[in-house]
C-alpha cells in the first residue's frame, strides 16, 4: 500500500487576519500546497526544530524523539491520512527492527517529530485533493520567496512562546 504523495515541510507561518498558526507542506513533484491549521505551541515546536534552536532540557517533541531513539526505533515517515469534518489525521510509522508500527497523531505533533528526525512525509492523495491548494509555476516562486522572506524573520516567540532558555 502507498503512502500517499511524498511532501516536502516549506515551514510555519501566521495566517492573517485570524493570527492562526499553519504549517505548510508542499508536494515534491508537483504544485500543490496543503496548509493545516495548527495551535501555537506546535508551531512553535516546529519553528524551533526548523531553526535548529538547542535547549538545556529536552522539550516535548524532543522526549519524544530522545525516546523512541533510545528504544532503539526510529521514525520511518508521516504520513498526513484523512480530513474529516475539517479536521487533519496523521499517523506515525515506527520501525523497530523488521516491524513496523503506526501510530495515530495530530498532524502539527507528528511534522514536529518528522522535523528533529529527517523522517520523510507524505499526505494521502485525497487529502491533497480536498484540501491541496496549488499554485500556478509563475507565481509559485514568487509565494515561494515570500514566504522564505517570512521564515527569515519569523520566531518561536512570534507564536506566543516564550524565548528559548540559555
């Protein structure tokens, strides 16, 4: 069974005027976007991981990630499954050896693991056509652009969170 459409993470952004939190996954081979609507503090534990920012104690998707290595898994994929009543779905999928095991997770908590383990993501073709937005190849690199502009500028504490600890 496939995965689903393998997805690149461009990053977190605001969302104006409703100041919500997205993250934006982008398809590979293709030109179509899947933003979904996330809650402060996993946007900000995925800016952190995007940034590379290093803390004294682990944070939550830090445990998490310390964790699973020390179980001796590791992260395969995510893979984002299904949009029901506007709401995203996403699944884990660990190996430990020669099995496999998957696990069911909000998108936001599973693209912030994804983020500190290089796991690779996808998103099922159907949620990509329900709720896929693409981007024509003219303007696309001009979105692009911006939004990198965006990241450059944007902080953990753009999300509400406190400054990282020294």
């Amino acid at each position: 069974m496939s995965d689903g459409v393998p997805m690149d993470l461009v990053g977190v952004r605001i969302e104006l005027p409703s100041n919500q939190p997205i993250v934006l996954l982008r398809e590979k081979e293709g030109r179509r976007f899947l933003p979904i609507w996330i809650g402060a503090i996993e946007a900000t534990a995925i800016a952190y991981a995007l940034e590379g920012v290093e803390h004294q104690r682990p944070l939550t998707h830090d445990l998490f990630r310390d964790s699973v290595q020390a179980m001796g898994s590791t992260v395969e994929r995510v893979v984002v499954t299904e949009l029901r009543d506007n709401i995203f779905f996403a699944d884990l999928v660990f190996s430990t050896g020669d099995s496999e095991v998957h696990v069911s997770a909000r998108p936001s908590d599973a693209i912030a693991l994804a983020a500190r383990t290089d796991a690779p993501l996808f998103a099922a073709s159907q949620v990509l056509d329900d709720a896929g937005i693409e981007i024509e190849d003219e303007t696309k690199e001009e979105e692009i652009e911006r939004f990198r502009e965006f990241l450059d500028d944007v902080s953990p504490t753009d999300f509400g969170a406190p400054p990282p600890a020294s």
